[in-house]
C-alpha cells in the first residue's frame, strides 16, 4: 500500500505535465515566420514529451518498489508541471486563432519578436527539465535493475538452499528408507527365529507327550495284570509257607551246628515269610483303592515292596524246586518257568515305577 500512495502523485503529477506538454507543443507550432528560437522551444518540448512518457510507462513509477525513492523525481516532475503551465499561458498571448484577421495576426506575430528572450528563457527551462528528468528516469531504472538483480540473487540463494535442503531431506529419507529395510529384515529374521524355535519346541514336546500318553497307557494295563499276578502270588507264598510248618525236624543225627542254624533259620523264614505276606497285602490294596496318584514317598514304598518280594519269591522258587517234588500236573520246569514270568513282570513294573516322577493307580487304558 505504501509503494502505491508513493506512487500514485508522481503518476498524477506525469499525466498534467503531458496535458500541458501538448498545449505548449501546439502553440509553439501555430507560431508561422517567427524566429529560430521557436523552432527550438518546439524540439525542446518534445523531448520533454519523450522523457514524460517514459515516465509514465516507467514500472518504477507505475508499480513502485518500497526500496526505490520517488522523492526527487517527484520534486522535479512538480517543477517542471508548474513551468510547463506557466510556460502555457505566456504563449497563449501570441498564439493565433483561425477566426482571427489580418491585422490580429500581424501584431501577434510582431508580439513573438518582442517576447524573443521569453522564448530563449522557455527553451532553456524545457532543455533543463529533460536533463534533470532524463538522469533521474536513468537513475531509477539503474536502481530498479540493481534491486531486480539483487533479488535475482537473493531468489537464487534461496533456490540453492532450498535445494540444499531437498537434497538433506532426500538423503534423509533415502537414509530412514534404509533403516526401514534393516528394521524389516531384522523383523523378518526374528520372524523366522520365532517360527524355527516353536517348530524345535513342537518337534521336542510331540514326542514327549507321546511319551506319556504311552506310559499312562501301559501303566494302566500293567497294573491290572500285576494286580492279578500279586494275588496268585499271595497265594503261592501262603501256600508254601503252610507247607514248610508242616516239615519234619531234622534227624539228631546230622552235626548240631547244622541243627540249631537250621532251626534258627526256621524262625528268621518264618518272619520273614509273614513280613513278605505284609508286602504282598499293601501291594493288593493297590487294586482295592480309587483311581488316583501316589507321591515320591509312597511311590518309594511301593518299590522297596516289590524289591523284597523279588528277593523273596527267587528264594522261594529256589528252595521249593529243590525240596520238593513237582506233582504230576505241574511238571518243575512249568512251574520255573511260571516263577520266571512272575519275576519278569515284577521286574517291569518295578522299572515302570522308578521312571515315573509320581504314580498313577488304577488308571483305565487309553
């Protein structure tokens, strides 16, 4: 706003002086037969005229820039407006009108001779004012250019830096790009570490729950037959316990040694016999309780039972082929061999329990 109101009165002040220009232009050339300095007020004026409306097409004047000053060239172009209408007037005196006579015409061109300074002082104003506006017309087209350039310059630096910081922002990015890739990747190999590891723990914990299902399975069905095996087995004992009370006593014969440790013998089997039938009841109940698990403890007990009766049905076995005789029905060697399968499922289910963190009773087959 303040470029324009600057502007605005040097434009207003151009346009009069052209107004002006004119008058004094056509009324310098209605003088006819007057002296050389007419004709040289009347190429004087237009040269004004030229350097006016160079003026008034002047982008400086038309559309000011804040940096440009207009203050002189304002001052100049008001000078020169208020002698340009001055100048108007003084040749009005001397200017001839079309409807004027003979004698009119006559005396107003007498008047140009007698006024021939006031034409050599208004030649020489004209002259001054095209040089004092022509150097500031110059001036402040120089001034506009170094003000244009100057912002070229200024438009220029700021595209470098802007391009500078395009070029920062691409690096920028291209940077952050490659920090997404690295991040992608990293992501995907611990995507595929995941994926391994869980495929290492389902090929670990597969067969392991195979394992157990198979242990419960067998379990469960051993423990049904050994249930059946101890129960023949209490038998056997009890009947083989009944048997040696009815043995006869030794002969006196034999050596005393040998009749007091077979005596002695006698009582610590006899013991022996009733704490292994001890056993072979707390290893029955098993098939009388509920379904349920036993812990390290009992577990232990268990075990330290099916030990000793181990120990004890191999003695027996042992003592009863050798002392007694096989009854026709059931030959020595089925008999062994019937001890041998015992042992053999005592083993087994002995070798179950000590693997097995805890016990599991009763449990159905699967």
């Amino acid at each position: 706003m303040e470029a324009v109101s600057a502007g605005a009165p040097v434009l207003a002040f151009i346009m009069v002086a052209l107004h002006s220009t004119k008058k004094v232009y056509e009324a310098v050339s209605d003088i006819k037969n007057g002296p050389d300095l007419v004709e040289k007020l009347a190429a004087a004026v237009t040269n004004l005229q030229s350097v006016l409306t160079q003026l008034s097409n002047c982008p400086a004047v038309t559309s000011p820039d804040p940096e440009t000053d207009l203050g002189a060239i304002l001052a100049l172009i008001k000078t020169c407006s208020e002698d340009v209408l001055r100048y108007e007037k003084q040749l009005g005196k001397v200017r001839t009108s079309p409807d004027e006579k003979g004698l009119g015409r006559a005396w107003k061109r007498f008047m140009t001779v007698l006024h021939e300074k006031d034409f050599q002082q208004m030649s020489v104003g004209v002259n001054h004012h095209v040089s004092a506006l022509g150097v500031h017309l110059g001036l402040i087209q120089s001034s506009t250019a170094s003000i244009s350039k100057r912002k070229l310059v200024d438009l220029n630096d700021a595209i470098s830096k802007q391009a500078g910081n395009d070029q920062t922002q691409i690096a920028l990015l291209q940077h952050q790009s490659t920090d997404l890739s690295i991040i992608k990747d990293n992501v995907n190999s611990v995507t595929d570490l995941s994926l391994s590891i869980q495929g290492q723990i389902r090929e670990t914990v597969t067969p392991l729950f195979q394992r157990i299902e198979q242990t419960a399975g067998v379990s469960a069905t051993q423990y049904e037959n050994i249930s059946v095996l101890l129960q023949a087995l209490q038998h056997q004992v009890s009947g083989l316990v009944n048997h040696s009370s009815h043995l006869k006593p030794v002969p006196q014969s034999e050596p005393q040694g040998l009749v007091c440790s077979g005596s002695t013998d006698n009582k610590g089997d006899s013991k022996s016999d009733h704490e292994l039938l001890n056993r072979i009841e707390r290893l029955c109940q098993l098939a009388k309780q509920k379904e349920g698990q036993k812990s390290d403890n009992e577990a232990e007990g268990i075990i330290d039972d099916l030990d000793a009766l181990l120990e004890s049905v191999s003695v027996q076995l042992s003592h009863s082929s050798s002392e007694y005789r096989p009854s026709r029905k059931r030959p020595i060697d089925v008999v062994q061999k019937e001890g041998r399968n015992n042992s053999r499922e005592l083993k087994r289910m002995r070798s179950l329990l000590t693997s097995s963190d805890s016990v599991l009773i009763n449990q159905k087959g699967i």
